[in-house]
C-alpha cells in the first residue's frame, strides 16, 4: 500500500473518530467530575469546539512523521481558512452591545404590531425574522444575534429542557436554510455560487422563497407548541431600563459589520479592519459587554479543524457524489452533512465535473436542509452552540437531543425543496 493511501485511509479514521468524539463530550465531562486530578484535561477534550482542531492536531503530527515537517505545513498552507478566520471576526463584531441593541430594537418594534403577546411575538421573531437576516448580514452573524436574545430573553428563564432543545433544532435548520436569498450569506451557497453563476435573482428565485416559507413554518409551529410554556413566562417578565444607545456608535459598528461581510473573501482586509474595531471598542468602553473573543476563538478553532480533516475526505466523498441522481443526491447530501460541514460538502461537489442543473440544485439544497441536525453540520452552529451551551444541563448540548430536535424542521425544509 502507497504511503499516500495509507494517509487518506488515516485521515478518514481520525474524522470518524472526531465526529464519534462530538457523540461523546457528555462522558469526558463526567470524567472531569469523576477524576479531580485531571479534570482540566477532560473538561478541554469536553469541549465540542475542541474536538476536530484536537484530531487536526494528531492528522498533522501523523502526517509529519510518515513524511516530514515540511509536507505538513505545506498540506496546512494549502488549506483555505478564510471562513474560519472570517466567522470569528463576524462573531465578535456581531455580538457586540450596539448591534445588539439595534437587532432588539427592530424586533421589539415589529413585535407591538403582531397580532400575538409580546412574548410570543418575541419568540417567533427571534426563530423567523433574524435568521432570514442572515441573507444580508450573513449566517454567523444571524446565529450570534439569534441565539443571544433567546438566551436573554428564555434560556435564562425557567423553561424546560424539552423547549430548550426544540428551539435550538429549530434555530439551527432555520438559520442554515434562512441565509439564500442572496449568494453570499449561506457558507454552502458561497462555496459554488461564483463558479456555476448563482445570482441575487437566481437565489431568491430558487432558494429564497422556498427557505422563507419553511423559516416561517418552523417558527409558527414551535411557537403554538409552546404557547403555554411561553405565556407563563411572560407573567414574571421584567423590562431591562438601559440607557439609549448613541446612533452615531451604532452606525459605525454596522460600518465595521457591512465592510467585514463586503471583504469576506480577503482575510488581509477584514482582519485589518478587525484591529481598527477593537481599538474603537476600546476608546468607547461605556456602550460595550464583554466582547466574545474566547467564544468567537474556539469557533474558529473547531472549524479550523474541520477545515484539516475535511480536506481529506475527497478521496471516498466525491465519488458517492457523482454516482447519484438528483433525488437521491439531495438525501445524499442531506445525510453526509450530518457528519461533515455543508460547506465542504457543496466545496466538493463544485469539483465534480458535468453536474447537471438538476445536480447542482439537488446538492445545495440536501447541504442546506441538513445543516441543522449536528453541530459540525453549517458554519455557524458551533457559534449558537458556544453561547447557548451554559443554559443546559452540565453545560453540554447532547447530540442525539439536537439531532432528534432537528428533524421536524429538516423534514418541512425538505419538502418546500422538494416539491417545489
């Protein structure tokens, strides 16, 4: 066996194990409770954002001993983590107090106007509207925005772990599928939408409507599922009296939030403006929370990771690609993107060549659909996933609680792409 087929044969296991490792965070962090003198240990490989840059770490290292230093670090220079770097700096600026604020701001606004409490108008928007936001100021930003108001305004609360997973599934597919109205949002639609000419007009045509029909949809009926629940917080409810927030330092966030998404191709750039922003937040300390910096890092250090092993995985996922029809290919999609980044899987399938239109469609829309059923699924999950995490039992998310929470949604994503 050729030592560079013994190396893909290495690469696939060490992403079986990692994504079988996202199965398993719950029981290293009893080990933590279990094992005193290495609980700092078990609590790191606890971590769901550690897992794939912890397997990327022993891929490299492999990979330099069969080879040598050198072909390492020229695998790891051949990689583009341009989407890692960029989801960390959108994370930040998007979760930042006057963004924040604005997002707030809109919806409680639109809230007064629909014909529902203001608790459960709250809700639905936060499941609806900011995830279809995600079109224009991209998904990891939608996600930050999204998941932070739902943990102010009902994770905090006492509601049950029932409707707490339940809206995480549903916030998960909702912002997968809420970000193709436009080609440059949804991570799975950037990947091919300059190499097969994807428009605004093609997007929203295709894509854009379908995915809002289902947005709505996904939200209505968790809405109505836990009107009760939702009505009976709204009795203890208590109105934060902060200070109006300047207008002037609200505009020039949403300017470092508008250049950052323009220049999201070019890490030279956004990283650059990326400084001029935290030296801002600096000079104005009095209109900021803590900036996620530690949050915004792990995110982009899991999906670093996923970036090294999935860049692996060409060699057995390109083939099962190519052999399927488009039905077929759609569900094939879907599945591969509960144990893989959608965005690499659409990445991969825009190098196979003589898809037809059929193909390519059926290929974006299974990426899109399955984008909610794990955490490694879409981009921006692991971001939800790190500001949310602390509001569940032992701080950790189960898998098999928000694969299983996921799977209304994802089957009503599927049939408005399907039928449609």
């Amino acid at each position: 066996m050729a030592i560079d087929q013994l190396l893909e044969y290495l690469a696939a296991g060490l992403f079986g194990l990692a994504v079988l490792h996202t199965f398993s965070t719950k029981y290293f962090l009893n080990l933590a409770h279990r094992s005193p003198r290495h609980a700092g240990l078990w609590h790191l490989l606890g971590e769901v954002e550690v897992v794939f840059g912890f397997w990327a770490l022993v891929l490299v290292t492999s990979m330099s001993m069969m080879f040598d230093l050198h072909h390492a670090i020229a695998y790891l220079e051949s990689q583009n983590f341009t989407e890692p770097l960029f989801v960390f700096v959108i994370l930040v600026i998007a979760a930042t107090k006057p963004v924040l604020w604005l997002v707030q701001e809109v919806v409680s606004r639109i809230a007064h106007v629909l014909p529902f409490s203001r608790q459960l108008s709250l809700y639905l928007l936060c499941l609806t509207l900011v995830p279809l936001l995600g079109s224009f100021i991209t998904e990891p930003a939608a996600m930050t925005l999204a998941a932070l108001m739902l943990k102010e305004r009902f994770y905090q609360k006492n509601i049950s772990s029932r409707m707490k997973y339940m809206t995480l599934g549903v916030l998960f597919v909702n912002v997968s599928i809420g970000g193709v109205l436009t080609p440059f949002a949804a991570p799975p639609v950037l990947m091919v939408a300059e190499k097969w000419g994807w428009d605004i007009a093609f997007m929203s045509s295709s894509f854009g409507w379908k995915a809002a029909c289902a947005v709505v949809i996904n939200g209505l009926l968790m809405t109505l599922w836990f009107k009760r629940e939702l009505l009976q917080l709204s009795e203890t409810e208590h109105v934060k009296n902060e200070t109006r927030m300047p207008i002037a330092v609200v505009a020039i966030h949403l300017l470092f939030l508008g250049m950052t998404v323009w220049f999201a191709h070019y890490p030279v750039v956004f990283l650059g403006l990326f400084m001029f922003f935290l030296g801002y937040t600096e000079a104005y300390q009095r209109y900021q929370d803590r900036l996620m910096l530690r949050e915004g890092l792990l995110v982009a250090f899991f999906l670093a990771g996923l970036v090294v092993l999935g860049g692996m995985q060409q060699w057995w996922l390109q083939p099962i690609l190519a052999g399927l029809n488009s039905t077929v290919l759609f569900f094939g999609a879907m599945s591969l993107t509960a144990i893989t980044d959608n965005a690499a899987l659409t990445y991969l399938g825009s190098l196979v060549s003589g898809l037809s239109p059929e193909a390519k469609y059926a290929l974006v829309a299974g990426a899109l659909t399955g984008g909610g059923l794990t955490v490694i699924a879409n981009a921006p999950n692991p971001a939800g996933y790190a500001i949310l995490k602390d509001c569940f039992d032992e701080g950790a998310i189960s898998p098999s609680g928000l694969f299983l929470a996921a799977l209304i949604p994802t089957a009503i994503a599927a049939f408005f792409f399907l039928v449609f």
